[in-house]
C-alpha cells in the first residue's frame, strides 16, 4: 500500500474513533458482534483477449464488530478469509490448475440505515480497507501482498431478543492489485482506437451470521 493510500486511510479512522467519542455521551453504548459465513464471488484476476488466470467462487468467514452512533448511523470492523483455486486458461504454454490464492480482508465500514420494523433494521454500507493477497503455487516462491481496497453493499439485521440477532449482508469489493488485471480497447469515429488497463480486481460476498449485543437490555 502507498504511503498516500495509508495516510488517508489513518485519517479516516482517527475521525471515526474521535466521531465515535463525540457520540458516547448521546446514546447508551451497545456492541454488536456478529459471526459470518457464506459465499465469497471471484473475479478473474487478469484477462486479457481469450487469455485469463481464473479464481474460483469459494466460501469465506469472518467476524465484525460494531457500535450505532446514532439511530441512522454505525461503525464496523471486520475481518473474513476466503481460499480460492487458481487456474490458467487460454494460454499457448500451459493450460490448467496452477495452485491457490487467499484473501484476508479487514474493512471499516460506516453502516447507513433504520430500523423499518421494530425488530428489523435495514442498511446501507460503505468502507475502505486491506486486502491482502497470499498467493499459493508448487515449486514458486510467492510473496504476500497488501493492498488498498473499498466495498460497497446492502444488509438486513432481525432481532429474535434485545441481545440476538440474524443478518443477511451483500458486498461488491474492488483492491487495487497494482498489476494490470485486464485491458480494454476503445474506439471512436474522431481519434480512432486505443488500449487502455485496469488494475483493479472485483469481487463479492454474500454472508449470513449470528449477531450478539453487548450491553443490551
């Protein structure tokens, strides 16, 4: 990760706690631990004509942790894992399985919403992040990348009790690889066509977990 990407991303995170500070003394604190699992959705990670390095769809896992600094407005933490097959198709040299990559994901995430029911509470979320990348082949030394990343989604909370919970979240994932992951050609009537890359790489999870409140009464 740049060091321009790592100061922003710094600042963001003073400004949440220094929010989050502000906050404490308008709502009584309430933690929410939430436990996940479900489908994590790949995206090749590069591409290029008929030539692509695949990733498989896998499962992924993780934890969030989280607090409301208004009846509109929260923060999270989180961390998931994914491991997914990696395969080579389309190229003249090798054709097939070429070993493994693992995805570990931390985010902050500001969730956006209100409770529509009183035991339901919709939201909106949006975060920024790490990705890092751990690459796992036979016979090749790979290296462990950390990388800048942003999500977006959607989510549904359901309250059985004050303290217990069920969730449904859904996220699209975009991490700058630094590397070309794909290239694209344009054309127009005035400038004629010209290629240009991408170096980002996409990806979505759709999860379900248990949710836990701490402080609630």
């Amino acid at each position: 990760m740049s060091r321009r990407r790592t100061l922003v991303l710094g600042i963001l995170i003073l400004a949440a706690v220094a929010t989050a500070s502000a906050a404490q003394a308008q709502m009584p604190r309430e933690w929410e631990l939430t436990a996940f699992g479900g489908g994590f959705l790949a995206g090749d990670i590069y591409s290029s004509g008929n030539a692509t390095i695949q990733v498989d769809d896998t499962w992924t896992y993780g934890a969030r942790i989280g607090t409301n600094l208004s009846p509109t407005f929260g923060l999270e933490a989180s961390y998931a894992r994914a491991s997914s097959d990696l395969s080579i198709r389309g190229f003249a040299d090798y054709d097939g399985a070429v070993g493994t990559v693992t995805f570990d994901q931390v985010d902050l995430n500001g969730n956006f919403g209100s409770g529509f029911y009183r035991q339901a509470y919709g939201y909106f979320t949006l975060g920024i992040g790490m990705t890092i990348l751990t690459p796992h082949a036979a016979d090749v030394n790979t290296d462990t990348n950390t990388r800048f990343s942003t999500n977006i989604g959607l989510g549904l909370k359901y309250f059985m009790s004050p303290k217990l919970g069920l969730r449904l979240d859904g996220r699209y994932r975009l991490t700058d690889t630094n590397i070309s992951t794909d290239d694209y050609v344009y054309c127009d009537p005035y400038y004629g066509c010209y290629s240009y890359y991408s170096t980002w790489y996409d990806s979505g999870e759709i999860t379900a977990g248990l949710v836990y409140k701490l402080g609630a009464k």
